[in-house]
C-alpha cells in the first residue's frame, strides 16, 4: 500500500520539512505515485502514494481542509465506502470527490473519535484536527497496516515503517532486551513492542490522541464475546459463511489494473480464487484483468503443482508460475541495513520472483489466503472447554480420534498425554505452571539463552506470562484471541506487508476482513475443525468454489528446505560454527556459545524433526546486532 509519516512537536517548535522529507524518501518504494508533505506550524504530514482504485485516480494525499482545520495522511482502505457514504449524507456532509482518505476525514468531521469504529477495511492514518490542536492517529482492527510511532516530552512521530522514524537522530537507538530475550525463546507476547526501547506499535483496534499535555491510547473496538451465530444443520452455517466471505472478497475487487491472486493448492488461496470467480460469473462485481500466479517447487515436500492445476482447470485459468526465492547472506543484510530491524525470514521471502512478476504484469493488487489458519484451523483448547463443559462423552470420543488422527495437536500424541497436557495443563495458573516445569526439568527458554541475561529479565516467567484477554472468551476463542492480538503475529504480518510493499503491490487478504474475523468467533469449534478436517466450513460439498481434491486435502505444503538453505548459507558466512563464540549477541551478554554451538550441531542434525527456528533468531539477531543498531 502507500505510506505515512507524520510529526508534531508537542514543544511548538516549527516541524522540519527535510525531516518528513526524508521520512518519505527512505520509503520512496512506498511511493511510486508520488511523495508530497503538507506542514503547519508544529505539525507535518507526509504522504507516499500508490493508487489501486479507481478512487485514488482522482487522490491526492495528504488531505487538507481548510474549512474545517482537518488534515489527513492515510494508508489505507474504505470497504464499506456506500455504507459510510449514505451515513454521511444523512448528517448533511457531501462528498467533493469520494475517495477513500475523503470518507475517514468527513468520518472524523462527523463522529469524532468514534470514526474508527464505523471504518471496515484495513488502514492506518494520522489525522490533524488544527481546531483542536492535536493529532489523532488510529490503526485497522486486524492489524494489517503497519504504525510506528516514538513520543518524548518535546515530539510525537509517527509512520508505516519504523526505520522512518531513526531517519530522526534525536531518537534514541536503544535495543529493548526483553523483546529480544523473549525472541530468543521463539516468542513475542507484547503487540506494542519493538526492538527499540523506546519505538512502539500501534495495536490494531486502538487510536491514539496526541496534545501537548497528554496522550490518550484507547480501544475503539474489539471482538464481542456475547455474538454468538447457532443453526441447526452444517449447511445454514456454510450458506451463512460463503455470504460473509463473498462479501470480503468482492470490497476487495476494487482497482485500476486488474488484480492478480496468489494461488497455492491450498484451501485458502484456492477459496480466494474460486470465490473471486463466483462473482466475476454471477456479474456480483465487474470482471477484470485477471491472473493467478503460483511457486512451481522441485521439492516434492513443498510442491503444490497438482492442486493448484486442478483449481486453474475448474476456472479456465492459466497459472503463471515463478520459482521460489532463496535468499541468501546479502540479501538479509540489505534488508537489515534498509529497515533496521528484524530481516524476513527465509521462508517468508520465497514469493519474492512471484510479487516481482506480478509488478511486471503491470498490476498493483494481490489477493491472498492469509488467515484462513487464525481463524478456521481449530484450537487444541477444544478438549479444556468440553471438560469444564462437563461434556464427558463428547470429550473421550474427540481425545480418541485426535490420538489417532492428530489434526489439532502436531504430532501424534496418545491418550494420556492428551488428557494431561491438552486437556487438563490450560486450566492450571501461570505461576504454578513455572514451578511444575522447574521440578520436570522443562524450561521454554533455550539453553543457548545466557542464563545471567535470562535470569535478570525473568525470561521463563515472561514466557509463561498469560496475553491479554477478555472476559466471557471461550477456551477456543481465547486462542485465536491470542493469535489475533500476539505480538509475534502482527511481525510476521507486517513483514509480509513489508515485502509486497517493496515489490509495488497491494496486498488484500479477505480472511483478515473484520466480518470474516468476528464469524469466525462466533461460529461453534465443530464448524472450524472436527477429527481429520481442519477448516470444516470450507469443505462443505455443494458450494462448487474448490476442486474436490482440493476439498477433500489434509496435508500441508513443507518449507523447512528454505530455512535449512537460509541457516546454512548465513553461517557459512559468519565463519562457520567457530565463529559463534565472537558474535555480538554473546559479546552483549544475550547468547551462550557453547550451548549454541551444542544445540546447533544437535538440531541441524536432526533437521527433519528438529525445530529450526530458534537458530535462525540468533543469526538474525547477530545480523542486526551488527548492522541494524549501527547509526549511519
């Protein structure tokens, strides 16, 4: 999508054009449709464009009103732009020219900071209210466009990516080491961290208020616990879910170019494509240019081939096809020096050909299959439910078929374990749960973690720490809860964002539609997941969008071949595993040598069953360790 940047010395002290100037220019791939500023006195917006609607033709951001004393820099999208439009004809407001940043400033004119609320669609934007004297600033729900922000007593900064905000040498470098102690354990719990001590992230469903004296931080909207959907037959459930998902595929048609979809042979990728279909052939929405673009893979564990020629034959389409990307030391090291931050990890940059021949094909909007695993995989909290439920027949036949088709629950796991640890460990508290691991020898913190560093950030507390929840969750829907929420999540979305940004595309995923997401909480666990099928709903028969093979599928694609070539061609060259004992991340205290160099050899040997993924954070935190923490 575009991008954002924005300053307001709470101090009064004039903004500095060079400086939002500069903020656009380290995201200028951001802006292919142009870099423009607007500044008033304290306050500066900077706007990076790229039109993907017909609506941003006639765009031009940042947004002033001179009548009203409201200006706008948004990047971002309107989804229920008739819905907001006739609402705001209703108030008396008329739209000049109707696009997307129009509707979010009348939407501000009109209901204040209550706008967010009423706004589907993903965005992120920073809004000047000049009458007011502040800056409100708010993110979409789902947490689908990036917001960076740092705030001291003398400025508040905002922007899409967060090394828009060190362009500013007033702020400070610091690395927060609990963000990197709990990376190291393989997780992030905290959504509003980053890597710097003192830059922070917008959650998603909250805005910000920024005056002088004060900065509110609020919640404008979150899942309703009470919403409950309950029909008698699977089918109503289906009918229902195929509605709400054609809608979030249709808001998301929009464009100037055509749209192009990535299509995997997976179930959701495959919806995507069929569903988009289904409206083109119903004339729903008006048929554009339209591609498909797929990885053809040699490796027989991450090859797709069959799949996703089944999907293309069902439509008529013809796949164009790219190989995987494997990236290699430089090219880690140039994401690192570009973003000063985390790098993608090796498996996240193998669309990388793919976006790139999508750009090529001159469009600038993409669909995924990005969500459909949040919200339809299933929850192994499923069995804690039943049994507080009392539902003891229903609990014994699901424990039975999940030992012997494991579906929710990785691995296949007998009885008993099941019972223990699925069914009867979520209902023990975090502290008492401290204490079992220690007098089992169990620790969520990797024995390469330096024990002094651990020790003194209170890691394996941390770890065991509960998210945040809310009250009237079920077991199963606090997962996804978590999952919408988890620190963790939102990285790995932002660097997908990220990376499609860089390749000039737009990325649209109809899973992350707000509808789509409180569905999915609403609808009982038995329409996400039953014994041997994972995303129930999807698969019901009848509803002619996916190929029966496709249907009736219950493996994954493997992609462990892109994080062992990645591991081995970063520590090649590093030095190989002598050079373990001069990394910065031991010099700084935060790794134990040894034990890396022991659980390296131990895991790359077993790389077909081992966990991997903990190596690979400590190479790419020694890889901003030496590149990213350094001032330019």
């Amino acid at each position: 999508m575009s991008g954002i940047a924005a300053i307001y010395h709470l101090d009064g002290r004039p903004a500095d054009r060079g400086l939002v100037g500069a903020m656009l220019d380290a995201v200028a791939y951001r802006g292919p449709d142009g870099l423009n500023s607007w500044i008033d006195g304290p306050v500066a917006l900077g706007h990076a464009m790229l039109r993907t609607t017909p609506e941003a033709m006639r765009e031009s951001q940042p947004l002033v009103d001179e009548q009203t004393g409201l200006a706008l820099t948004m990047d971002g999208r309107v989804d229920n732009r008739e819905e907001l439009t006739a609402l705001l004809e209703r108030q008396g407001l008329r739209l000049a020219g109707g696009t997307d940043a129009e509707i979010v400033l009348r939407a501000y004119q009109c209901w204040g900071e209550e706008a967010p609320a009423k706004i589907l669609g993903d965005f992120a934007f920073a809004l000047w209210d000049g009458r007011k004297r502040q800056l409100f600033c708010a993110r979409d729900f789902a947490s689908v466009q990036p917001f960076f922000y740092y705030c001291d007593d003398r400025s508040f900064i905002c922007a899409s990516e967060l090394h828009q905000i060190l362009v500013d040498p007033d702020v400070p470098r610091e690395p927060d080491e609990r963000v990197i102690g709990m990376y190291l354990t393989g997780m992030l719990l905290d959504p509003v961290t980053t890597l710097y001590r003192d830059i922070r992230r917008l959650e998603g469903g909250c805005s910000i208020t920024v005056r002088p004296a004060k900065i509110d931080r609020r919640r404008y909207f979150d899942i309703d616990p009470a919403k409950k959907i309950r029909y008698r037959t699977d089918a109503e459930y289906a009918e229902h879910f195929e509605s709400v998902f054609k809608e979030a595929v249709r808001c998301r048609l929009r464009n100037i170019d055509g749209i192009a979809a990535e299509l995997s042979g997976g179930l959701d990728s495959s919806l995507v494509v069929g569903t988009a279909q289904r409206l083109f052939r119903e004339d729903v929405s008006p048929a554009p240019r339209f591609d498909t673009f797929s990885i053809k893979f040699d490796d027989p564990e991450a090859d797709e081939r069959g799949f996703i020629d089944d999907v293309a034959a069902m439509w008529g389409l013809e796949t164009n096809w790219s190989p995987p990307f494997f990236a290699k030391f430089p090219d880690f090291l140039a994401d690192i020096r570009r973003y000063r931050s985390f790098t993608a990890r090796p498996n996240s940059v193998m669309d990388t050909l793919m976006h790139r021949a999508i750009r090529e094909r001159g469009y600038r909007v993409v669909l995924t299959g990005q969500g459909g695993d949040q919200w339809f995989g299933g929850s192994p909290d499923c069995f804690t439910e039943l049994l507080c439920g009392l539902r003891f027949v229903e609990l014994f036949r699901l424990l039975r078929d999940e030992a012997a088709y494991p579906t929710r629950v990785l691995g296949r796991q007998g009885l008993p374990t099941l019972l223990l640890r699925r069914t009867l460990w979520p209902l023990v508290p975090p502290q008492p749960k401290v204490f079992i691991n220690r007098l089992r020898g169990v620790s969520l913190v990797p024995p390469f973690v330096n024990l002094e560093f651990a020790r003194k950030l209170d890691l394996e507390r941390a770890r065991n720490a509960p998210t945040r929840q809310l009250r009237g969750l079920s077991f199963t829907q606090r997962t996804m809860y978590q999952v919408l929420n988890l620190g963790i999540s939102i990285h790995f979305a932002e660097l997908n964002e990220r990376e499609c940004a860089l390749a000039g595309i737009e990325g649209r995923h109809p899973f992350y539609d707000r509808r789509v997401i409180e569905f999915a909480f609403a609808i009982p666990e038995d329409q996400r997941c039953r014994p041997r099928a994972t995303k129930y709903i999807f698969r019901q028969p009848g509803s002619g969008l996916l190929p029966e093979s496709v249907r009736q599928r219950r493996d994954k694609a493997e992609f462990s071949s892109l994080l062992m070539h990645g591991l081995q061609d970063v520590t090649e060259a590093f030095g190989g595993e002598g050079a373990f004992g001069s990394f910065n991340v031991v010099q700084r205290g935060w790794v134990d040598p040894e034990q890396f160099r022991l659980v390296y050899r131990e895991r790359i040997g077993n790389a077909a069953v081992a966990n991997l993924w903990p190596l690979w954070s400590v190479l790419e935190l020694e890889m901003w360790s030496r590149e990213g923490l350094v001032v330019r």
